[in-house]
C-alpha cells in the first residue's frame, strides 16, 4: 500500500524543488525576506537581593527571559524600596516595553503607578509575592506561592514537638507588609490562638536577612530571654540566629529548635547537620513560569489569573540524597 503512494508523491516533490531553485523562492535562497522574529521587551523590578532565594528568583528570570529565548530584559534592582520600584515602572513605560513583571516589595501603594502601566496599555505580570489593588484588573495575572499554607504547615509541624513546659517562641519577621510576611505570621498567630501553651516571648522585623537575625537574637541571648523555639519567616533570618545562638555556646536543633521557610540548599544542609528542625519550602524559580505566561499571551490566551506553585516541606527525615537533586 505504501509504495504505490511514494511512487505517486516523488516525481511531485522533486518537480517542487526543481521550480524553487529555477525561481529562487527557498527561504535559504532569500534569508532577508525572513521574517525577523519578534524581540519581547520585559522589563522587570525586583525586591532587591536581600535573600538566598531572591537570588535564586532573579538566576531563574535571567536565565529564562534570555536573548537565546527571544527576549530583551531589562531587569532593575529596587533595594527593598518601593519608591524605587514605582519610579522603575515609570521608566518602563516610558521606554515602552512590552511586559511589565513585578516582584513587589509589599501589597499596597501599587494602585497609581499600575493605573499608568494600563494607560498604556502595558500588561503588568506579578510574581512571588502579591498586590492588593482597588481594580484587579490592573494587573494580568500573578504567580506564587500561597504563604499563609507555608506558615500553617509550620505550625503543624510544630505541634508534634514535646515540650514539657510549653513553647516560648521568638518570632523572626520579614519585611512587614510584604507578603511573605503577612502569610507566614497569620498561620502563627492561628497557631498561638490554639495553644495555650504556646507563648510569644519575642517577635520583630528581620527584614528578610542573616544580619537582622543574628542581631535581633544575638540581643535577646545579651538580654537573657528565655525561648526554646524560633519561628523564622526566612532561611537568612535562620542563618543569623543560627550564628548568634552557637556564639552563645547553644546549640541549634537540641537546645533552640528552629523553624525556617525557603529550604534552599544551604539551610538543607543545616536541616540534615539537625540544626533546622522544619524548613518550608518556597519555590524561587518563576522564570520558567513567567516565559510560559508570555507565551501565553502573545497567542491571545489569557493565562490564570492566580497560580499558586505547590510545594513540599523537609525535617530530620531528610537524606544527602534528596538534598542533592535540589535545584536551589
Ligand atoms: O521567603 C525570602 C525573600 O517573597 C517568598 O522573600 C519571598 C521571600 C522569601 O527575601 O527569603
């Protein structure tokens, strides 16, 4: 059955060639009648680089939103600065750019700036954590975690641990406002709501980073505050209560259990050495995520308006070897 139709189609196929290299009408023959395929503009403002996983964030959207992949990004730092993040998008606008992504600082203030990006008629993409505008439709869609599950799996975990006399907890908090923040502490407070043996000795802002922490508990020790628990909304903030307790002569995991969110590599280690007792993960690699969004709507395909990234959590059960297939 096959051969009869092979027949029938190659004497058809090879007059094609022969009138296409007589007219000169391949498109190897022509390469400056190609169309030129078109080069997306993103700009794109990051919180800053306050974190293991910010910089993990930012590998991922450089990595993807790359030249070899079609696109011009222009990315720009706003050191944990909201002004620096509206005056950003305004040059973005100005330069016309095709997408606006956004890893806003915090949720509020975003109404004006975004009221401008519409205007013209940019669409604004927002990653990680999320905005909280008067009109939703001021931004296409966002992509993220689901913070407040991140803080409530915590929790949990948490209530499995025996302490004969309760736990005293010192609470590390992000940037205040952000996310992030607002998330992870509302599933602590629930938490503490629950428990009557649980008591906040301590909470404040760490602001995301090693050197608040460990300054923050490097106080509390000076001090003489009593705590057998630090709930830490970030693996940095973990780092330098970490540091500060074993300066202290404590030892992390037995004398001071901690809990951290990100889990990326460095804090695994710490979480197989037993010196993290729960870390949740926050998944940083969103660049993938966002190109695929971009795609999307370059077809015309409206994407969801929220995607919450699923996630998984480590303790003591963790091995070298699922550390080792981490990407991050
Ligand atoms: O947990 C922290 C970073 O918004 C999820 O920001 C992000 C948080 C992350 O600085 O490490």
């Amino acid at each position: 059955m096959l051969r009869p139709l092979k027949r029938r189609l190659l004497p058809g196929i090879l007059a094609l060639c022969l009138l296409s290299l007589l007219t000169g009408c391949t498109r190897s023959a022509s390469p400056a009648l190609t169309p030129a395929a078109r080069i997306i503009t993103v700009g794109f403002s990051q919180v800053g680089a306050e974190s293991d996983w910010r910089n993990a964030n930012t590998r991922s959207m450089t990595e993807a939103l790359s030249e070899e992949n079609g696109y011009r990004l222009i990315l720009s730092d706003a050191q944990n600065k909201q002004e620096r993040q509206i005056t950003a998008i305004r040059n973005f606008i100005q330069m016309g750019v095709d997408y606006i992504v956004l890893a806003p600082t915090n949720e509020t203030g975003w109404d004006t700036v975004l009221t401008e990006a519409r205007a013209a008629g940019i669409p604004v993409i927002v990653v990680d954590r999320m905005i909280e505008v008067a009109d939703d439709s001021l931004y296409t869609c966002w992509v993220g975690s689901d913070f407040r599950k991140e803080g409530r799996n915590a929790v949990r975990f948490m209530e499995g641990l025996n302490a004969q006399d309760g736990l005293r907890i010192v609470h590390l908090q992000g940037n205040l406002g952000s996310s992030a923040q607002i998330g992870r502490t509302a599933a602590l407070d629930e938490g503490l709501a629950a428990h009557d043996s649980w008591q906040l000795v301590y909470r404040g802002a760490g602001d995301f980073t090693q050197a608040k922490g460990q300054e923050i508990v490097n106080d509390l020790l000076d001090a003489g505050l009593d705590f057998n628990v630090i709930y830490s909304e970030n693996d940095n903030m973990a780092f330098g209560a970490i540091a500060a307790l074993k300066a202290h002569g404590l030892v992390p995991g037995v004398d001071v259990t901690i809990i951290s969110f990100d889990a990326g590599r460095r804090a695994l280690e710490m979480t197989l050495a037993g010196e993290i007792s729960f870390d949740m993960e926050c998944n940083p690699l969103h660049g993938p995520r966002v190109d695929n969004i971009i795609r999307q709507l370059e077809e015309g395909i409206q994407p969801p308006k929220l995607t919450f990234v699923s996630e998984t959590s480590f303790d003591a059960t963790i091995t070298r070897e699922v550390l080792e297939q981490r990407p991050y």
